[in-house]
C-alpha cells in the first residue's frame, strides 16, 4: 500500500530471480498476520505481529497518516516505545540467528533500523531510505537523536534521489561514499500506454486521503473545473484513517458523481485507471520520490505536480513539457501550508490542470521517451541495489 512496501516487495522478487536465498521481516496488523511478500512462502516470512500484547496497538506508520489504520509515532508514550523497542530486538535477534545472513538490506532510517547493530553487529547493514525517516525526526524530535546514533553505524544507505543524499549525509553525519542513489521503479509489464483513445476527459489523483498531500486543495481546484467542465471526472485512489480522512471522504461523496473513490487498489487496478485518465495531478506538499507519476505517464497521463525538489530536479527534467510544475504554497512546517498562501495556490492547481486537459493526447509514452522510462523500471533499480549489496560483500 506505501511506497516503500511496494519496493521491498519487487527487490524480493528480482533478487529472487537473481538467485539470492532470502527472509523478509516486517510488521503486520493483527488481521493480517501472514502477509504476502514477494512471492516467499510463509515460511520465509518472519511477520510481527501489532494489536495484541505486547503490542497492543496499530502498527506505527512512517507517515502520519497511512492508508490503513495506524499508530503515529508522535503518540507512543515512553513505555510503548520502550515495547516497541524490546519486540523489534527480539524479533530481530530470533529471524538472524535462524538465518545467519550475509546481509541485511533494512527500510527506513529510523527506529527499527537504528536497533539492527545491536541485534548482529557483525552483519554487513544496508539501510534504505524513503525520507520518511528524516520526516519523523521533525515530528518526533524526542526520538532524533537514538535513530541518528543508531543508523549512523549502518555500513551503507540506499537513497531514492541526490538530493535525499545530501540531507541524509547531513542528518546522519555520514561520509557520502557510504550513501548510492538506487532511484525508485515502476512495473512496466502493468503501466503501459497504448494508441486508443482513453475516453471523456479525467482526472487521476493516487495517495493518502490527506491535507499534507494537497487533496483538499485539489478538490477546491477540481469544483471550479467542473463548472466549466461538466463531464469531466476526478478518480481518487487511496484511503486514510482518522478525523482527517473521514471528512475528506465526507466531502468527496458529496461530490459524486464527479469524484470517483476506488478505494484501495492492485497495482494492475491502478493501471487500468490511469490508462483511462487524462492527467494524474499530485498536488502533495511532501514526497520522497513520486513514482505514481511515472507509472501514470507510462499509462499515457499528462502530469500535474507540485514544484517539489524532487520533481524539479528529479522528473521535470526528463518528461519535459508532458509534466507541469505548480508552485506550492509556503509551509509553515514540513508539510503544513500557510492559511494565507492557499487561495493563490489553488488557482496555480486550477490553470495547471486545464492547460493539461486542452493539451493533446499523449498516446504511447514508450514509443516518446523509451530510454526515459528505462531509468524507471525495477530492473534498472535492482540492479543498481545489487551493485550496492556486492560492495558490502
């Protein structure tokens, strides 16, 4: 469902190809204990499980709102984590002794990971990082410094883009040659474009229903657009929990038929959406490395995106005009925009989105920018990983 999940699950299968033996360890829901991960048996899969004791609360999210019920780390008291802490140690300890790896390759620069050297310090340690990590250190200043203290003994980090290398090199205090760029990848036998036509005018929005990813700001952009748009629609993938969410999903049944909530969707669901899309419209205040606009342009989606770092550095670059930058309003926190800003902002939202919908059809990005998209798919970014696991080994 996250970004980062999607990412251990397709190195799972790609190292698996490439022959590697491998455990996944990961947290699970209590009503999900045996989850799926890259296509390893159950026996291969170390799950622990959050909802009873010890844990007797939802998983912690790496975001503070997760497209599935949830704990934020922000509100864990001192014995939770202390419970936290001690389940992931033994946990750890129980899944290394049984296996004895060469190495492990861990997600997120944060609590979990600042335990492993801990746990097996004679373990070459592969940390990857999604910038949620650094996220959290702002929200949870209280558990900062221990995550930098721990995770900077990790003996190489995995970064979605430069720029997450220079804040993390930063954050940790960790020379830059122990830092590779792997990128982020998408699934090119899911999201492909083709020549027909993709129907009436739509929009596509992929994410949490959240504030700090823009969505009620794009929806104040989307009411004016349909006054001079009457059919078009707005497809809204994703979900959240809490007060938040909960009114979002309020707002957008009142909007129906317009605005389309699918829920939580497959991979190939998501496809067959964004191939029926128009333009996919991310208007997020925060984002490690977006790839719901790459696979949406490999569906054939024009783009609409904040002018986040990543996007400006990162993809606008590469898609060249098939991607429109809008200016996101000024934050008075890492995600949080000022009250003051968001009337101008959506009216940027609103102008970027009707300039994409009067522009012409994209039909098939593979035939565009092939050699665009390689530098996108899970081949190219396992084998960028793989050339990091056989520097540690």
């Amino acid at each position: 469902m996250t970004g980062s999940g999607i990412t251990l699950d397709s190195t799972v299968r790609h190292a698996a190809v490439a022959g590697y033996d491998q455990r996944a360890v990961v947290g699970v829901p209590l009503d999900d204990p045996q989850p799926e991960v890259g296509g390893l048996s159950a026996g291969r899969i170390y799950p622990l499980i959050f909802g009873w004791q010890p844990l007797d609360f939802a998983v912690p999210g790496m975001s503070d709102i997760m497209p599935y019920p949830s704990t934020r780390f922000s509100a864990l008291d001192e014995d939770q984590l202390s419970i936290y802490r001690r389940a992931w140690s033994g946990h750890l300890r129980a899944a290394i002794d049984e296996f004895k790896p060469d190495l492990v390759h861990a997600h997120h620069v944060w609590l979990m990971s600042s335990l492993l050297k801990d746990v097996a310090p004679d373990v070459r340690l592969l940390v990857h990082c999604h910038a949620t990590g650094m996220r959290q250190m702002e929200l949870c200043p209280h558990l900062a410094e221990s995550v930098r203290r721990g995770c900077s003994r990790a003996d190489a980090f995995a970064v979605l883009h430069r720029g997450h290398a220079e804040e993390l090199e930063h954050c940790l205090g960790v020379a830059s040659d122990r830092i590779h760029v792997v990128g982020a990848g998408y699934r090119e036998d899911l999201f492909f474009g083709t020549e027909s036509d993709p129907g009436p005018p739509a929009l596509l929005y992929v994410g949490k229903y959240s504030a700090a990813k823009g969505l009620p700001w794009l929806l104040d952009a989307f009411e004016r657009i349909t006054q001079r748009r009457p059919g078009v629609k707005l497809h809204v993938v994703g979900g959240g929990s809490g007060s938040e969410a909960e009114s979002l999903q309020i707002r957008m049944n009142l909007m129906t038929p317009s605005v389309v909530q699918h829920g939580l969707l497959s991979q190939p669901e998501l496809a067959e959406i964004a191939r029926r899309s128009t333009v996919c419209v991310l208007p997020s205040f925060f984002e490690g490395l977006p790839l719901v606009l790459v696979e949406a342009l490999a569906c054939g989606c024009r783009l609409v995106a904040t002018d986040l770092s990543v996007v400006s550095e990162e993809l606008a670059p590469r898609f060249g005009d098939l991607l429109i930058s809008v200016a996101p309003p000024r934050l008075e926190a890492i995600d949080r925009p000022r009250e003051e800003d968001l009337p101008a902002f959506v009216d940027r939202l609103e102008d970027a989105i009707d300039r994409s919908l009067d522009a012409p059809p994209v039909g098939d990005p593979m035939a565009i920018m092939p050699e665009v998209l390689a530098q996108f798919t899970w081949d190219a970014v396992f084998r960028r990983i793989e050339s990091v696991w056989e520097s540690l080994l």
